[in-house]
C-alpha cells in the first residue's frame, strides 16, 4: 500500500486539519494519524474504512491511486461516493483536453475514473474554450446530424446533473451503453433522462440516474471531413426547420 501514507497526508491537508484534529474527526490518536502518514504502520482494514467512510471514497482508490495531484473539485459524484476526477495539466498548470479516440471509445467505460488510463490519451490545447475541464469525443454513425460521423464534440464536464440544460446537446456515460451523443431532456420525474437524436429515425429512450456515470455538455463540434454540397443545404434546412418549430411553439403559447 505504497500511496497510503501520502493520501492521508494530502486529503487531510486538503481539509485544512491538524494531524490532532484529523485524529478526532476518525475517532482516532494523533500518533497513529502520524505513524500512518510517516509510513512507520499500514492501517488495518477498519482504518481504511474510517477513511473510506469519511472521505466517501472506495477503499482501492484510496490504495491504489496517488491522489496527491487532486484537488478538492477534482472529484466526481457518483451515487453516494466519489471518485478520483483526472485532470492533466501543462507545464503552466493549464488544463489540457484529453482526445477519447474512435479506437478506444469503447474501453473510456472501463477507464474513465482511471488516472493511467486518462494519463495515456493524447491531448490538445483549445485557449478559446470556456472555463471548466473538457474532453474531445469521437462521433459515430449518423444520429445527431448535420454531426457527421467521424467528427469530434469537445464537450464541458458537468459535476451537477440538476444543472442539466433542457433540450441541449450532451455527451452522456452510461453503464449499459457507453458513451452517446444525444439531446437530453429531464424526466418530469427528475429520476431519469430522455436522450434523443436530431435524426428521426431513432427512437428516443429513457436512462435511470443511477445509470448515469458522466454528463459533458457540447462546446463545439471538429469536423474531420469536408462537407459536400448536399450536405450543406441538408443541414441548413434541418436549422430552418428547428428554428420554425420553436418559433410555432412560441405562437402556439401566446394564443
């Protein structure tokens, strides 16, 4: 358990505790607090579950991984506990965005809460991106066009799902599907989302909460291919049309 005693040390200084009170708030001493961060003792499992239970973090991550790069919003909800957020950085301690290729898409499921697996993906800079962490996903098939696939949506972490813009576009992560790219309204229940495609053609489907792992709201969209001229008078159309249909609805509530 190599990365134990710097994590109790760095998430203890992250709570702006003395090594006395840290000791009080676990119901421990202050020497075994101390023995723990100097690597003179392991704790034992209760004491990781101490720890697992106060920090709200699974025990293999608190093992596991070296959290001394993490800040306190650095972490993400997921259900009642959080887990490590990676963020990587440049040399001006700038936040970079991680590029999920096409190839590896499928396996951002497995490794999206993974630090060595978010470390070894390539990376860009985009300076005229808003504030927040982004990522660029990779678009499959033709769904949510005039997205075409093969395009890439660089997306903004959303840490708060109830701040879920209605009717706006979203990468969502889900536990049975993946990774999709989809319009998301809110199930007037609050305990589901409605993910829908611009492309008729697919049907629209609910996804439970709890099914929900990430939320990245659209920035902008890096199209790898040309548009042909077809396409372009399609999509323009498709703009119209969507225009049309809000400002119908507008009419329709005023009469």
């Amino acid at each position: 358990m190599k990365n134990i005693q710097g994590n109790i040390k760095h998430l203890r200084t992250l709570k702006g505790f003395s090594q006395e009170r840290f000791a009080e708030a676990l119901g421990w001493t202050r020497s075994m607090v101390g023995s723990y961060e100097e690597g003179r003792s392991e704790p034992p499992i209760d004491r990781l579950i101490d720890l697992s239970d106060y920090f709200k973090l699974p025990i293999d991550i608190l093992v596991k991984n070296d959290l001394s790069q993490a800040k306190d919003t650095s972490f993400m909800q997921l259900g009642n506990q959080r887990l490590l957020f990676p963020i990587t950085v440049d040399e001006n301690d700038e936040e970079l965005i991680e590029i999920i290729p096409t190839t590896a898409s499928a396996g951002y499921l497995a490794g999206y809460a993974d630090p060595e697996y978010i470390e070894q993906l390539q990376k860009i800079k985009l300076p005229f991106l808003p504030t927040g962490t982004h990522r660029a996903f990779p678009i499959k098939g033709d769904s949510m066009l005039p997205v075409k696939d093969g395009a890439y949506i660089v997306a903004k972490y959303v840490d708060d799902l109830s701040e879920i813009k209605d009717g706006r576009t979203y990468i969502v992560l889900t536990k049975n599907d993946g990774l999709v790219y989809k319009r998301v309204h809110k199930h007037f229940t609050g305990q589901a989302l409605i993910l829908s495609s611009d492309n008729k053609a697919y049907k629209s489907y609910h996804v439970p909460m709890e099914d929900v792992l990430e939320v990245w709201e659209f920035t902008c969209c890096i199209n790898t291919q040309e548009y042909d001229e077809k396409e372009l008078k399609l999509s323009s159309i498709m703009a119209m049309f969507r225009e049309l249909q809000v400002e119908l609805e507008a009419v329709k509530k005023m009469s």
